[in-house]
C-alpha cells in the first residue's frame, strides 16, 4: 500500500506592487485563520478532537493490517470497516473511547513490522496479530500486550508428520517477517522453509500439497483445523504476547492506546472481545 501526497498550491506572481501587498496581506490573514482549522496540505497530520492525540487524518484512527489472518482480521463486506476479527474488534473498541471514527487498510506484514507504513503516515496504528520483539522495537512503539499466544504445526489428516522432531527433509510453510518463521529456523532441524507472503497462500500451498506442514500462530492453526481436513499436532509455548505498533516516538498515542486496553480490561469489554473468538467449552 502506498500514499501519495498532494502538491502544495504555487503562488502567483504579479507584476503590480499594489497587487502583491494585497495578496501578501490576504496570506498572511490566511495563515492566521488556519491555526484553528488544520491543514489543507494531504501530508500534514489531523487530531483526534478531544483525546489529545494526534492521528494521519482528522477525528478518524486509521489501523493498518495484513487481511486476511483470521482469527485476527479477515474482509467483512457487511462491516462498516470493511474488516472483522479480533483485532478489528479491539481496534474498534479503542477508537470508539477516544470518540474517533476507524479505518482499516490492508497492507503487508513486512511494511508493517519494519516500520514503513507507519512512516509513511499510511496509518496510526498496526494491529496484524504482531509480536513484541526486542528487535520490532528499535524501529516501532508498542502497546502493552494485549494477547498471548502460542505457535503451532498443522499438517493434513492422516500425515506421518506428529511433532516438529519429525521435519527432517520436510517443506514446512511459513510467512516471511513472523516469529512463526524464526522459530521454525531455531528448532525444525533439517525442514525446509518455504516462504510465503501471508496465511492465504500458505493454506492453498499446504492444501495443494506444494508443503506438507505449516508453522504459525496457534490461532490461525487452529481456524484451519475447524474447516476440515487438517489437525494441530504439536503446540509450541514462547512467552510473545502480541501489541498494537505506532510510530516510534508517538508517546501520547501510545499513552492513550494503553488508557484504553485497561479500561477495556476493567469493564468487561476486552473479556467479551476474547471470548467470542477463543472461549473453549
């Protein structure tokens, strides 16, 4: 996903002196008359009323993800964002207590995690299922955890495949830019990866026979799992808890986000949230 900026208007010069104090007189009251309304400029940032931050388009969160990863965010044309998941939810929550409307824009996992597309100012926040990693952190600010989660091999029905000591000389999908794929290459001794852009190929590949197991997040696993044809045989506990992403440095977005997460917490809303997409009877 790329934004593209808007060329700022260009003076015009006049040859008539009268006619050049006019218009530096009109400027200057122009000037004068914005600092209350904004910027018309399509790269400067708009403010989030009356929560006191500050966000890329004015009264409006805008939530980069990569879509689909379902449990956490898939498309939803019946949606007012378009989107649905976890997520989605917990973004929806927390634009819905700082009194702003919320945008989601898909974009990739890898603009994502490196930073770009909160540089770029394509949005305020990145909610993709993403975990905090001392090394995300040098380049993005996180929330505090808001999910802990596990990661996972699913392999077809009736595989041979049981655990990940038996990976030797086997293709195991991953996606690129995920600790699912680091910690694959720390503990499948001998499987060979095989790199994908996001879950939606690497569940056509398995399904295709192209791998014979995926390595990811419990969750995603597990929503493949429930379609049929597939099971999770071994689940693997690494302490990520995954956070929502904003610029390095947007202390008061950062501030404001965590206000929200515990009032979520506190009120039931984050519980509810939770247990429409992972209680167990």
């Amino acid at each position: 996903m790329s934004s593209s900026t808007l060329p700022r208007p260009r003076g015009i010069i006049r040859s008539s002196i009268a006619l050049v104090s006019t218009l530096a007189l009109a400027t200057v009251l122009t000037a004068c008359g914005s600092d209350d309304g904004g910027s018309d400029s399509a790269g400067d940032s708009g403010s989030g009323d009356d929560s006191g931050i500050t966000t890329v388009a004015d009264g409006t969160l805008t939530v980069c993800s990569d879509v689909p990863y379902p449990p956490f965010e898939d498309f939803d044309e019946t949606s007012e964002s378009g989107f649905k998941g976890f997520d989605i939810d917990i973004v929806q929550a927390i634009a819905d207590g700082l009194e702003l409307e919320l945008a989601v824009k898909d974009s990739s996992f890898d603009a994502l995690q490196s930073g770009q597309a909160l540089n770029a100012a394509q949005c305020d926040i990145a909610a993709s299922a993403m975990t905090i990693t001392e090394e995300r952190k040098a380049a993005l600010d996180f929330s505090d955890g808001y999910y802990d989660s596990q990661q996972s091999l699913l392999v077809a029905e009736g595989s041979d495949i049981a655990s990940i000591d038996d990976l030797d000389g086997v293709k195991v999908g991953v996606q690129q830019g995920t600790t699912g794929k680091a910690y694959a290459e720390e503990n499948a001794t001998g499987a060979e990866l095989v790199s994908f852009p996001s879950d939606a190929e690497m569940f056509q590949a398995i399904k295709a026979g192209q791998v014979d197991a995926l390595l990811q997040d419990l969750p995603v696993n597990i929503n493949h799992q429930d379609q049929g044809g597939f099971s999770v045989v071994e689940t693997y506990s690494t302490d990520e808890s995954y956070g929502l992403a904003m610029k390095k440095g947007n202390t008061a977005l950062v501030e404001a986000v965590n206000e929200q997460l515990s009032e979520m917490r506190d009120d039931g809303t984050y519980d509810e949230i939770y247990n429409s997409y992972f209680a167990t009877e």
